[in-house]
C-alpha cells in the first residue's frame, strides 16, 4: 500500500459508526454479511452498506459473496466482508523501523564463524543496499550514469524510502529525515554505519560510480548525505 493509500485507509476510520463496524468484522473471526453489521452498529441495512463498501475502497475490507456458514440457501447469495489481510502504518515523518529488524534479524541468522554482531550486521546492510541498486538500474535500465542523472535517480528512490532528500546544491544530495530515529538516538555509531554501508551498497548496485556517500551528521536529519565525485 502507498502512503498516500494509507492515509486514505486511516482518514476512512475517521467515522464513528465505520470504525465500530471494522473492528466488529475484524474481532468476528469469520464472514460478516451487511445485516450483521448494520445490527451491531444500530442502523439500516443500506447505510451500513454504504459504510462498509468505503471500507472496500480504502483497502481495509475485502467483500465476496457467499452463504454465511457456508451453508447453501435458496435466493440471492449475500454479500459478506472479511478484514483486508494489509499492513497500514501512516508515519510522519517516515519512519521503517522494519528495515532496521530485518537487517537485524539476518544478521543474527547468517552470522559467520568469527564474524562479529557489528560486522554481520553491516555486511546484511551492504547486500540489501547492493540488491535495491541492482533492481533500480534493471527496472529503468539508464546506462551509464553521470553525475547529474544520478542524483536525479536517487532523489526519486530515496524520497519513496522516507529519507526526504534536498538537493542543497548542484553536486550534494542531503537527507533530511532518518527513517530509524528515535532508535538512533540510542546507537548512534551502529545506525549510522547500517545507513552508510546500506548507501553505499546502493551506488555500487546502481553502478553510480560518479556519486559517493559520505557521513555527514547534522541535528534531526540523516547522517548520511550523497556527493558527486569531484571529477564527475
């Protein structure tokens, strides 16, 4: 889901009477048909239909129809609403601390003989970085990169990753917001380096050779800004 849906998915629960019908079908466990809902919400049948197709819209129920119980019946197959099986987060700012947990967390699983916490951890960061370059440049396929395209390219990337990029000048990419704070606060010299290495990893999966990363810490921003080479 995008952020934008998601927003739209949230604002939709806005809605008293659509908000107490979400959380009855989400607690139900089974198929709720519109008679259902409209009984618990205390309205009419048509109204709770109206309630629960916005629901349908905003991605947060998904509606089939089928006999309740499974149980066959003569006459018209109704209508039912099961939750939508969508995570929905809405962040401002951004914030994925998911990634942070993944890199995390395959670390931990494919830590090598000798190899430290730390340097499991950067090794997973650089993979993923390297790998999310590599679709990047497969999906729009943009040859050989200069400077100036590819800080265009990273710019539109990063913007969908949360990091808020600026182009402060010709040559400089600043991220303005860090997608794992308040965590970095907490380990700031860990976070950082995932960042950098994860950066990193990026311009090489992109073949950016024209662009370099560079650690960079200002207050309430990414630590981690994107320079051209100065022979770019």
């Amino acid at each position: 889901m995008t952020k934008e849906a998601a927003i739209g998915a949230v604002a939709a629960l806005d809605d008293e009477l659509r908000r107490s019908m979400y959380w009855f079908i989400r607690r139900a466990g089974r198929p709720i048909t519109r008679d259902e809902a409209a009984e618990h919400a205390g309205i009419s049948r048509k109204l709770a239909a109206f309630h629960l197709d916005k629901l349908v819209d905003a991605g947060l129920l998904q509606a089939r129809y089928e006999h309740a119980g499974g149980i066959r019946r003569v006459g018209r197959t109704p209508k039912v609403y099961v939750p939508a099986d969508t995570e929905i987060r809405v962040s401002i700012p951004e914030r994925r601390h998911e990634v942070l947990a993944e890199i995390l967390m395959n670390a931990v699983l494919t830590e090598a003989t000798g190899e430290t916490a730390r340097d499991a951890a950067l090794r997973v960061a650089a993979d993923r970085g390297a790998r999310t370059g590599r679709d990047l440049r497969e999906r729009l396929r943009p040859g050989r990169l200069g400077a100036e395209r590819a800080l265009t390219l990273l710019h539109t990337t990063l913007g969908e990753e949360g990091f808020e990029p600026a182009r402060t000048a010709p040559a400089c990419l600043r991220l303005r917001n860090c997608p794992f704070h308040p965590l970095t606060a907490q380990a700031p010299d860990l976070v950082c380096a995932l960042n950098h290495t994860y950066l990193t990893g990026l311009l090489r999966g992109l073949e950016a050779d024209t662009i370099h990363a560079e650690l960079a810490p200002a207050p309430g921003e990414c630590c981690v800004e994107l320079r051209a080479q100065p022979d770019a």
